[in-house]
C-alpha cells in the first residue's frame, strides 16, 4: 500500500489540469455541489481505487494506473497478488448500474469481454466521495487498428453477428432503459434536423445543404416501406479500439458502456465503414463472418434494405464527423482538425456520388 500511496503524492494535477476541469464539469451532482470535495475525488482516484479494490475482492493492492477518462467514469489498473483488475469509478449511480448490467449480460450471453469481478451499485462504494465502483478483469491484446487482414475482419463479423443476433426480449427486467446510440433518432429525416445538419456544415465551412435535404426526402420516402423489426443488442461503440486481438488469435469487446437494444443495420454499416471503407474484399470478409453467425432472417432483411441503410447511416457518419471536426477546433487540435476535414469531404463525395448514380 505504501507504494500507491507515493505514486500518489507523487502525481502533479498540474499535469493533467485540463482533464480536471472537464471532469468537475460534466461530473459534480447537481444536487450536492461541493466542488471541493469532487476535486479531491478526482485527485485522490488511486488511493481512492485501491482501499475499494481491496475491499471488494479482498486482495492487497501493490500499485495503481491511471488508463484515463472515459465519458462518465475513471478507469483505474490495480496491481493485485491475484494479477491485474480494471476499475470503473463514477459519480453517477444510474451509470454504474448500466455498467454493471452490461458485463454481467455479456458474461451470460458468452460475449468475449472483460469479466464481472464484483460491483459495488447496491451500497457507495466510496462513501465520502459518493463514488460507485464496478471491477473486471484484465484483458491482454493488441486494439484491431489495421491494417485488417480477410480472417481477421471474418471474426469480427462473427462476433459481431453473435451479438445482433440477440433480440430484445432477452434483456430482463433490469436492462438500461435509455435509448441505444442506433436507434430510432437517426431515422428522422424531418426538417429540424436538416436544418441542424444545415448548420453544422456551416460552421465547418461547407455549402452543401442543397445535398443534405435532397439526401433527407430520399430517405424519407424509403423509410416508409423499411421492416425494422424487434430490436437487437448492439454494443454501440464498436471502433478498432474497442475490439482487442487476443494472444489466442479470438477477439474481445471493451467498453460496454453503451450496450444496448437498438437497430442492429446501422451498427452495422458503422463497423463497414469504419474498419472496410470501400475495399470490397475486406467488406466481403467481414459480411462473410457476419452471415455465419447472425441468422437468416437478420441477414435477408440486411440484404434487401442494404441500399437504405447504407444511405441512411452515411447520412448519421456525416452528422458525427462534422460534431468531432467542430470539437477538435474549438480545442485547437490542428493536426486532428485537417484529419477531419478530409474525413467529412470524403463522406460529402460518397453522398453526391449516390445522389448522382440515383438521377442517372
């Protein structure tokens, strides 16, 4: 314990200053304002993640890591005689039970993932600080950046058709009930919302709106005679740095805090588009892994609606790219702003490449 407690005293805030700011403002409850306090939470985190490791799993603590801020928790790597567990700390009790409920769900449903070690949601497990805490194990693997290999992009289809094959009505009584990242919100083709797409390209300097609307009315029209169906687990936040290639040549999921039910299609075109682009080989590959594992039903109705949901899900990459582009300026991020920016024109020339290939 002495040694964490060093490394604690140790660590400098002004190091990581920026960071700090951001977490006191989207993190301190409303309805106990003691920013004080939520600092000293923050600051405190590795003291704070080995007294709850140690309680929760009754093993000594050799040393902490901090992995970062992700959304609404702290991610801490104890050090145990046991070996290494990863803990999720957070203010926010309704997320601490979603993070629960989705390890605990993909433990159930064998979703390769880190394993539910133990949870503290029923009782505070930092009392003074408000703080609840959920431990899992740690997973050794390299994140699937590419370049991606046939086989490689295979299993990752099939994994990902494991998990879209799993229907809704299999969720029980205390699955999350806040809406899935694909879910109805980004079928709406109405109006207001080519307005906001409007002004988003706007504010990145781009005079494309005309396409947007005529992009909109498409989908609009073709969404009428869309089946969508019961809705399917999706996990929400599939990028390759969210997919770990394990040392036994098999893949596993991190971050499952957006483990949700939603519209299985539009995660789908998300991981093509983020891991394939349009190399038709790999698209292949992955679609090939994809049909083995996800059922024949879930695959004709992709099949017969793969123009919409191809269109469709450009239209939301484009919606998302133009809000990561505005954030990477306002920070000043220079080298991610031009990374960005070539991005969202190559989305831009896919929808007038559509649009132009529909008129002909």
């Amino acid at each position: 314990m002495s040694t964490v407690l060093q490394r604690a005293r140790a660590w400098s805030p002004t190091t990581r200053i920026r960071p700090a700011i951001r977490s006191l403002a989207s993190h301190v409850p409303h309805n106990r304002p003691q920013i004080v306090e939520t600092a000293t939470w923050w600051l405190s985190s590795s003291r704070v993640a080995a007294h709850t490791v140690e309680r929760l799993l009754g093993t000594e603590v050799s040393s902490v890591e901090r992995l970062g801020v992700h959304g609404q928790r702290r991610v801490l790597l104890a050090h145990t005689a046991g070996g290494p567990v990863v803990l999720h700390l957070t203010l926010n009790h309704r997320y601490a039970c979603q993070l629960e409920w989705a390890f605990a769900f993909a433990d159930r449903h064998e979703i390769p993932s880190p394993r539910l070690l133990a949870s503290a949601t029923d009782a505070l497990a930092v009392p003074r600080f408000g703080a609840w805490a959920v431990a899992v194990s740690f997973v050794t693997g390299e994140p699937l950046l590419g370049p991606h290999r046939p086989g490689e992009l295979a299993r990752l289809g099939a994994l990902l058709g494991r998990i879209h094959a799993i229907p809704a009505s299999a969720a029980g009584s205390d699955a999350p009930q806040e809406r899935s990242a694909y879910d109805l919100h980004w079928l709406d083709f109405s109006a207001a919302r080519r307005a906001e797409i409007g002004r988003l390209l706007a504010r990145c300097g781009r005079r494309t709106g005309g396409l947007v609307a005529s992009t909109c009315d498409r989908l609009a029209d073709a969404a009428r005679s869309v089946d969508l169906g019961e809705r399917h687990l999706v996990h929400g936040d599939a990028h390759p740095g969210n997919v770990l290639a394990t040392p036994d040549g098999g893949l596993t999921l991190l971050d499952l805090e957006s483990l949700r039910f939603g519209i299985s299609e539009l995660e789908l075109h998300f991981v093509l588009e983020q891991y394939c682009g349009s190399d038709r080989e790999q698209r292949g590959a992955l679609l090939g892994g994809y049909r083995s594992t996800v059922g024949a039903e879930k695959w004709r109705r992709w099949t017969s609606q793969r123009r919409f949901w191809h269109d469709a899900g450009t239209l939301n990459l484009l919606e998302l790219q133009l809000g990561i582009l505005l954030r990477a300026r306002s920070e000043g991020e220079i080298g991610h702003v031009r990374n960005m920016s070539r991005v969202v024109d190559g989305t831009l020339r896919r929808l007038a490449d559509r649009s132009q290939a529909i008129a002909a």
